[in-house]
C-alpha cells in the first residue's frame, strides 16, 4: 500500500512524531510511505523514508494554488 502522511512543518510536536513513527511501523510492514512538510521548519524529524519538503509561504496557506495543485 502508497502511503502519504503530510504535516504543517518539520517540528519535533506530538502529530509530527506520532506521524513519522507510525510511518517507521508501516515501512516495517512492508507499506510505501512519504512524508510531506507544507512549510518550511528547522527539525529533523525521526523518519527513515522519504520526506518532501514544499517550503511554502505561510501568509499564503489558504490560496496558495502552487501548493494545492501538487496534491491533485
């Protein structure tokens, strides 16, 4: 199974840990995982795949079609 777990930014908080190690357990089991940062952050997060990272403009969250148009 194609997995993709997005988060807001790389920042070591409980979403983005609990997210990236879930994705280490899917991996273990076999799944495909990416994980994709919308902003731009300063953390390593504890993940073994793959992670894009947007770096979008924040005061564009809304209306930033570039963004947007990389999920369709």
């Amino acid at each position: 199974m194609k997995i993709i777990q997005v988060v807001q930014k790389p920042q070591l908080r409980g979403a983005e840990i609990f997210a990236c190690q879930l994705s280490n357990h899917l991996m273990d089991l076999g799944h495909e995982v990416i994980i994709i940062s919308i902003f731009s952050g300063d953390a390593e997060l504890p993940f073994n795949g793959e992670i894009i990272k947007l770096n979008r403009d924040i005061s564009n969250r809304f209306y930033d079609v570039v963004a947007w148009k990389f999920f369709l």
